[in-house]
C-alpha cells in the first residue's frame, strides 16, 4: 500500500520536472523575403468606367517597396470586396498573408469615397477599414495614402508611397548643358519641374514642411543658395557670399540652414545660417575642406564630410559653441556625403567598396559600416521619411536611373526617371 | 416401508382370533353346565317327585336360560365392544400411521427441502466464493497491470531522463532546435527596423505530427506589426519540423524572437 503510494508521489511528482524539457528556439532574422499579399481590384459603384484603378496603384506600390510580393491579378480566384465577404481558407491555399478589398463609389458633390480594408488571412482579423472622400484629381495620391495604411498596419512602419522626390536631371552636349530641378512622386510618376537652368543646379534640399526647397544654382554666374516655394514658384537668394556657397541643408525645425562656405580665405567650412535674421554662426575652422552638413534629428548636432586625416571621411560636430568634431567613419578610404536617418540611428554615406562607389550605412551607436547598395557610381543617399528605404542615383551602363535600397539592404530596385544624367536625389518628408 | 406393510396384518389377525374364541364359548359354554347337572340322580328319590321340587328345578331351569341369555348377551356385548374397541384401535392405529407416515413424509419432505435449499445455499455461497475469487484475481490482476504500467512509465520516465541527459540526445535535441529555428525564420517576414532591441516571447502549442494549435505572446517589447508578423510567421510554419527522434517531442515551444541586425 505505502509502495503504491510512494509510486503515485513519483508519478505526481515527475511532470513538474520536464518544464526545463521545454524547447527553448531564438529566431535570429526574418529570412521571409517579402509578405505576400493580395489586392483586390475595387468594385466600381457608379456608372460606367471606373475612374482610377486603385488597386493596381496600391499593388505597384507595395510591389516596388520590395516588403511586399503582390499576388498578380490573374491568381485572384475571387474578388472580394469587403472583409465579411473574404474567405481565409481560399486565400491560405494561395499562400497570401493578407487581402486587401474595397470599393470606390461617386458622392453626391462630385468627389469620390475609397473604402477598403485589410484582412490578416492567417487569423481573419480585419485589420484595417477606413472610407475617404477624395477629390477627382487626387485619385492617385489617396491611391498611395492606402498603400501607406497598408504598409504601416503590416509592417509597424508608416508608408512613404504619398511622398515626392526631387533630383536634378542634366542633358545635352558638353557646350550646351541644361539643368533641370524636377520633383516627382515617390514612385518616379508625375515629374515637375521646379527649375532650370543653362547653368548647374546642385544639392536640393527639403524643407522640414515639404513646401519649400533649397539649392544651389549658378545661374547668376557664381555659386548661390535659394529656397524656392514649390506652389509659387517663389524663389529667393539666402546665400551668395563671395567663394563657394554650396550644400544647403535645412535644420529639422526649418528655422536655418547648414551650409558650406568658403568666404574669402578660400577655406571650406560648415556654417549655420539662421533664414530670418541672416546670422551666420561658423561650426568649424579646419585648413581641410569641410563640407555636406546634415543634421541630426534632435538639431543639435551636424555631421559634415572633412578630408582632415587625407581622404574623406564623415565627422560630427556639436552645435554648442567650443564643441570639437569627432571621427564618425572609420572603415574605408572613402566615406563621404552623410545623411541622417530619421531616428537617428543609421547614417547613410557614399563608400568606396571594392573600388566602387556605393551607399553605405554606419551604425551611429554601435560604429560598423554595412554596404547596401551594389553599382558602380552610386551617390547622393537621402532616407525616406520612414527611415525604411534610402534612395540615391545610380550609373548603370552610362545611364543614370533613380535607385532605392531598403535601409537594411535586402531590397533594391529601380525606379522610372527622366533619360539623361540624374544627379542628387532628395527624399521629401511626409506631405500632410 | 417394511413396517408399514406389515402394520395392518396384526389387527386382521387379532379380530380372527378373538371370534374364534367367542364362538367357541357361545358353543361349548351353553353344553358344560348341563352335563355337570344331569349326573346328579337318586334311584331311591327319583321314584318320589315331590311337585314342589319339580316347579323348583323348573324355576331353576328358566333362571338358567335366562342367566345363559344375558351370559350369552354380556358375551356377544363384549364381542361387540372388543370389535369396537379393536375397530377403534385400528382406526386409531391407522390415524397413527398415517400421522405418522404424513410426520414421516413432512419430515422427508422438510429434509429433503432443507436439504435442497442447503444444497441451494451451498452452491451459492460456492458461486459467490468462486466468483469473489475471481474478482480477487481479477483486481490483483488489474492492480498488478496497473502497478506494473506505473513502474514501466516511472521507468520509461527515467529512461526518458536519462536519455535527455545523454549526450547523442542533447545532439538530436540542438538539431531539432535547429530545424524549428530554420522553419520558422524562413516564414517569418521581419518587419523594417524592428531588429533594434527587439525581444518578443511566444508559447507555442503543437500536437504530434507538428501542427500548432494555439500560441501565446509571453513578454514582448515589439509592437503590434511585430506580433502580427510574429503571428503569420508561426501559422505559416505550422506544421512544425518533426522531431529526429520522437522522445524530442515537446507539447510547448518558446520561440524567442531576438533579432540581430548584424546577422543580415
């Protein structure tokens, strides 16, 4: 009796033991490629054609992030158009993680409601549903206002597709050079120009609130900086002093601009000038030539390209006064035109890699530069507002073409662009 | 039964017997006191009859008829009565042996009833012992199978352990770890920049043959977009990788989700 007693103690007393048995297993990387997802032409509720298709905006767009893998639209066996009517089973066996679906109908004052909404297949949780009224002309932004909730209800990170980009294009013969300052949308489409000029354009920059920008021209004769208002077309001169004016970068708050001047003694520093009173503040006074100023998000401290120690290499300076630059880049003969991400975190350079020039990323916390990008003349990094992706020009077979690679790496693609020479690419901020 | 055949002889005997004697009485009793008078003669005296003496032995004579007549009466009375009394002998001797026999009979009867029933009773109680003892057997039986089935699990258990703590399983079990590592990071889409400190806890359960039926967030710094992505990954590696040898086999899974961005 105490035997079978002591034996049914055991017993008992053995399951408590194997909870170290447990398997333990540390995911390290997400090697998924791409989260596929399905997106559903909209049901057109009015008369006749459909106006826009939406759809095929949100798929390109999600397609060119590279984050997602759109099921092409012939392998939609069905369509759904709301999120009662999606049937996860059907959409597990396509392998498709998420399903997008809506309907675009006219209102009464002339403009048009987009209603759609995203189902998580793996669970059936409606994960988004939003309508918005959108006026005619605007179909294609709120197209890619979609592709943004999509994006960010994924992936935790806003989208950046209802964004622009600004770049210089340069065509013609040696003696007959035009230059073009044109802003497009995010995916290439829809180029503007801003500005052109017989003479070069060099270094636009935004402004923090996406309505202005800044940049060099020569159309004077000699280097100057403008801030130009894109929805007037306003263009005014903050900048000529004697020497080069060159590099304008607005602070984060849009009150001043970081330049690289070289005044009288010919010697290339980084200055602040503050737009609304014209105070210059000078930030450093080497004898090597300091250049591309950018700043850090918090606006307290501007990271600038010196060839100080013999080649370039990226350097960071306080903004207090007495504050010494620091060495940021240390892998690399060449390291050059610093960019900032928006949390700080990352900054993109120009690196010589294999004796290629190519975009690279340094760890601002933990140093290390990773190389991202794979041509042979890639230059002029600019983060998105997202900090996701980083867009920069790129020669390819004596073409150039407009370029983004995911801030990670994994991801690269081309973008549509003017034919000719693309020089200096700028991601906008967000646009609200 | 021999008794009771014989029984009934006697009483028949009897009353044969008894009449006999009584008529041989009526017969030779009413003969003897004649002869025993008539030799009584005087040769002088028989010459003088005296009338008186005539009418006396005539009185004598009637007296004796009528002393034979009630002898004879008393006589056939007694016949009478004896038959009766035999009669009544014999129907009380018959009501005794018919009792008796009834008694006999009732007391067979009751006999043999008990001992029916005490036979009944025994091959009951026989049953009942034969069928408790059954059930003993069977209960040790059961109690030894299930002591027997304790033991083997306790020593399977053991085993068990002692295969976890041998050093090809703890081999098995890194290749198994392994494997579910490989599965899941390949479905697993990592959200942009979560790599940055990420650390996200999830219980997963799955059932042999690897399907996971239920999954649960322990802690996790990572946002909503991290645990759905966390989430699709796990119900796209469903079924999970089976084990190399089935005693890896584990019912919970803890996934730690702790990326490194150096890794990529």
């Amino acid at each position: 009796m105490f035997r079978r007693i002591l034996a049914t103690i055991a017993i008992l007393a053995l399951p408590a033991a194997p909870a170290g048995a447990q398997l333990t297993v540390q995911i390290l990387r997400g090697m998924a490629d791409s989260v596929p997802i399905a997106v559903v032409p909209l049901a057109w509720e009015g008369p006749g054609q459909a106006p826009y298709d939406v759809a095929a905006t949100v798929r390109a767009d999600l397609e060119r992030s590279g984050r997602f893998r759109p099921l092409p639209q012939a392998q939609l066996v069905e369509q759904p158009h709301s999120a009662g009517e999606v049937d996860t089973a059907d959409w597990r066996m396509l392998k498709v993680d998420y399903v997008l679906v809506g309907r675009l109908s006219p209102l009464p004052d002339g403009r048009f409601e987009i209603r759609f909404e995203l189902v998580a297949v793996a669970n059936g949780e409606r994960l988004l549903g939003t309508a918005m009224p959108v006026d005619p002309k605007a179909l294609k932004r709120a197209s890619h206002r979609v592709s943004d909730a999509v994006y960010e209800k994924i992936l935790g990170v806003r989208g950046a597709f209802a964004t622009r980009i600004a770049y210089v294009a340069v065509d013609g013969p040696i003696d007959k050079r035009s230059y073009r300052l044109i802003v497009a949308d995010a995916d290439g489409a829809n180029e503007n120009r801003v500005f052109d000029s017989r003479d070069p354009i060099m270094s636009p920059s935004w402004s923090p609130d996406g309505r202005s920008l800044a940049y060099v021209s020569f159309h004077s004769g000699l280097s100057a900086v403008y801030v130009q208002t894109l929805a007037t077309g306003a263009q005014v001169q903050v900048s000529a002093k004697s020497g080069i004016n060159g590099a304008p970068a607005f602070s984060p708050d849009g009150s001043r601009l970081a330049l690289a001047l070289s005044r009288r003694d010919g010697n290339v520093d980084v200055y602040v000038l503050t737009l609304a009173t014209q105070d210059l503040q000078r930030i450093t006074e080497d004898p090597a030539i300091d250049t591309e100023p950018c700043w850090s998000p918090d606006g307290r401290t501007l990271f600038f390209t010196s060839d100080r120690a013999g080649g370039p290499q990226v350097y960071s300076v306080g903004l207090e006064s007495g504050a010494r630059a620091r060495r940021v880049t240390f892998e690399g003969s060449y390291n050059a035109r610093p960019r900032v991400s928006p949390d700080g975190r990352q900054i993109a350079v120009v690196t010589v890699d294999r004796g290629a020039y190519r975009i690279g990323s340094v760890d601002t916390q933990r140093g290390g530069l990773q190389v991202l990008s794979g041509g042979q003349l890639d230059e002029s990094p600019s983060f998105a507002p997202n900090g996701a992706d980083v867009l920069y020009t790129s020669r390819v077979g004596g073409r150039d073409t407009l370029a983004i690679v995911s801030s990670d790496g994994r991801v690269q693609r081309q973008i549509a662009a003017s034919a000719g020479e693309l020089r200096e690419a700028a991601w906008s901020p967000y646009l609200d | 039964m021999n008794a009771t055949m014989r029984t009934p002889i006697a009483p028949i005997g009897w009353s044969i017997a008894l009449h006999a004697a009584l008529a041989a009485v009526l017969v030779f009793g009413l003969s003897l006191p004649k002869r025993t008078e008539e030799p009584i003669v005087l040769p002088i005296d028989a010459v003088v009859v005296d009338d008186a003496v005539l009418q006396a032995a005539g009185r004598r004579r009637d007296e004796q008829e009528r002393v034979e007549t009630a002898r004879q009466e008393r006589a056939a009375e007694e016949l009478r009565r004896e038959e009766e009394r035999l009669q009544k002998e014999q129907e009380r001797s018959k009501a005794e042996e018919a009792e008796r026999i009834a008694a006999l009979q009732k007391t067979k009867a009751e006999t043999e009833a008990r001992a029916k029933a005490e036979a009944a009773a025994k091959r009951k109680a026989e049953q009942a012992e034969k069928s408790k003892a059954a059930a003993e057997q069977k209960r040790a039986a059961q109690e030894k199978r299930e002591r027997d089935s304790r033991e083997a699990d306790l020593q399977a258990r053991l085993a068990d352990e002692e295969t976890r703590a041998s050093a090809g399983f703890q081999s098995l079990k890194a290749s198994y770890v392994r494997a579910i590592q490989a599965h899941v990071e390949q479905r697993w889409y990592e959200p942009p920049g979560v790599a940055q400190g990420l650390s996200c806890t999830i219980y997963v359960t799955q059932i042999p043959g690897g399907e996971v039926v239920g999954m649960r967030f322990g802690s996790c710094n990572g946002g909503a977009a991290v645990r759905q992505s966390i989430e699709t990954a796990i119900r796209k590696a469903s079924p999970l990788p089976p084990p190399p040898e089935p005693a890896l086999f584990e019912r919970e899974v803890e996934l730690v989700f702790t990326p490194k961005e150096s890794s990529r």
